[in-house]
C-alpha cells in the first residue's frame, strides 16, 4: 500500500509542485491551502507523513503541531516544517514542540524525497523496536512499578531526537510537561550571579525531567540540557494531571521520585559545603557510577561538566583526577573516567 502524504501550504505554485514530485514518486497525496483544513485533513485520513508551511492563514504551522499533538491519533505522525530561510532562526520553537524535521525554501526534489524517506523509515524501526519491546523500554515500565495506564501513555508517545548540547528547557520557563528519557542523558543547571554553573542533576535512560514543576504547577527550577544525542519523550501536563487524579499509585510514585531527587540534591550541597576537594571529587565519580543504568566500571563524562557537578575549577579537577591516577583508584583515557578502586573512593577521608 503507498504511503499517505498530506501536504499544508498556502502558496498555490509550491503546494502543486510538492504534489506532482511526490505522486510521480507512487506517493497518495492530500492537499490543504491553509492550516485548519490541513488538521481535518489530518484528522480524517490519518496520513504517514505530514509537510506543514510555518506561515499560513487560519492557523499556522506552529498550531497545527500543537493541535495534532493533542490527538492520540496524530501525536506520533513525522512531521516535517516548510520554511522560509526568513523563519529559519524561529525553528527552535518548533522543534521543541515536537517537530521531527525542516526543510528550507527553495528545496530540490531530492532533498525533498531523502527526507520524507529518512522519516518513514525512521518511524518504522521504532515501530518494530516497540513490537519487540526493547531493553530501554522495559527499564521504563520497572521505573513505573508496572502501572499499566502510565505504560500506555508512555507508549503512545514518539520519542523526539535531541542533539548533544541542546536546551530542553530554561529556569523560569512554563512547565509544559514531562520528559521521560528513553536514549541519551541530561544535566541539569543552576547559574550562580557571577555566570558559573551548578550542576544540580545527571539523568539518563528510564529518569524523568520536570516533576516538581508538573506536582506544583510551576515554572522550571533548573535548566535542561543533553549531553550527548538523546531521544525523549514528552508528556503533556494535561494528560500527568487527569493520570494522577484517576490513579493515586501513579501521584505516590511521582512523589517518591520528587523526594529521591531532593535528598540527592540535598546531599549534594551537604558535600559542596562541607566536603574537601577530593571527598567532593570522590563523591561526583560515585554518583555517575551509581546512576548507570547498565552497570559497568567506566562512564563518559567532559571535565567541564565534572566541575559544574563537584562545583570546582576545571584546573582543580584535572589536577584530582591525576591524583586520583597516580593512586590507582581511577584510570583516565580522554572523556571516559574507569573506576579502578571503589571501596577506596565511598571510605575518601574529608
């Protein structure tokens, strides 16, 4: 069966030139001349891939992705943004609303099919990787005690491809929903006044991003950022708050995560205050030790990450972890940190 294209941009000439490349390449296509019909149209013929123009009448391209992420049927549908090079440095916004891709006027016929063919088959690999549910995917429902209504949610929700360095969030933004993250890891941050950072948190596959400011329904406290390339899944807040007011076991789980993570933060500034500079570097390597999911004796991490998390200089932390070397408790090869002597390291003296 040929794979359903549906097409929505409002300038006459492109629109009919999209639909002659993709028909010629055995595509169905549907048309929409502007963005309300284009949701409808949507709505009605549930199509394999979707090409949006940013700028439209009715609605824009921006709403049309966030109306067809409120529908369970379109949630997970490739969506890819048409834009002008004009609207180029306003992409990020649609990006972070879940679109998977952008194309910019003017565009070829062969970038114009290389990306509608990446995405399909991109969609389809998650597909089987979810018939066959994945390692990472079980680590997701062991996370959630099995609750059988939050797996389903989690499910029904395509996972988004972030770059490594890219910003999920910033302190203060609206908390818009939670992220769960199912490939990749995040920090998170805090900026003291003189600019230097504060890494407040590490998460990786299986941990959730953004609790606290679904459970109080407030603004994010810290800023989020990936580390490495990531694959997230992003939870609106209508669908965690209607889930906890059905489900109590599903508001105590939320709550316990909340306050694990508030004891670990705690702790944290215990070590910051208190700890010398080797038991606070000695503390940071355990806390990435102990956060692996799969566990093994070496982890990656940049030095400069290493010192916003131990709150140091990054000369300070070079010269520990030659230390360290030296004392055979740890062996450095670049980014990648293997821990040699663990019991060593939980018993560093203050």
């Amino acid at each position: 069966m040929n794979k359903k294209i549906l097409i929505i941009e409002d300038h006459d000439g492109i629109r009919g030139n999209i639909v002659e490349i993709l028909e010629m390449a055995k595509y169905t296509v549907f048309e929409a001349d502007n963005g309300k019909v284009g949701v409808e149209m949507a709505l009605k013929h549930i199509p394999d891939i979707i090409l949006c123009d940013i700028m439209m009448p009715e609605l824009d391209g921006y709403g049309v992705l966030y109306m067809l992420n409120r529908y369970a049927e379109t949630t997970s549908i490739p969506f890819i943004f048409l834009t002008a090079k004009a609207e180029h440095n306003d992409l990020r916004k649609g990006m972070e609303m879940g679109a998977d891709d952008y194309l910019t006027k003017p565009f070829d016929d062969i970038e114009l099919l290389n990306a509608i063919d990446v995405r399909l088959r991109k969609q389809a690999y998650q597909k089987l990787q979810n018939k066959n549910i994945t390692e990472e995917f079980k680590v997701l429902v062991s996370k959630t005690d099995g609750l059988a209504e939050f797996t389903k949610i989690i499910a029904g929700h395509k996972g988004h491809e972030f770059r490594k360095n890219h910003v999920l969030y910033y302190e203060g933004d609206h908390g818009r929903g939670l992220y769960l993250i199912t490939q990749g890891k995040v920090k998170t941050i805090k900026l003291s006044q003189d600019g230097r950072e504060l890494m407040t948190g590490m998460y990786s596959i299986g941990d959730y991003l953004g609790i606290s400011a679904i459970l109080s329904k407030s603004a994010y406290t810290d800023t989020a950022t990936t580390i490495e390339d990531s694959i997230l899944c992003l939870i609106p807040i209508e669908e965690i708050e209607k889930l906890i007011n059905l489900y109590p076991e599903v508001a105590r789980k939320f709550i316990h995560l909340l306050s694990r993570d508030n004891q670990e933060k705690e702790e944290q500034l215990l070590e910051l205050a208190y700890d010398s500079v080797r038991k606070k570097m000695a503390g940071a390597i355990l806390r990435l030790y102990h956060q692996q999911i799969v566990k093994k004796d070496f982890f990656s991490i940049a030095r400069e990450d290493l010192a916003a998390m131990a709150c140091m200089a990054t000369e300070t932390v070079s010269r520990t972890l030659s230390d360290f070397h030296n004392e055979k408790l740890i062996d450095r090869e670049g980014i990648t940190i293997t821990v040699l002597d663990l019991e060593r390291l939980a018993k560093m003296k203050n």
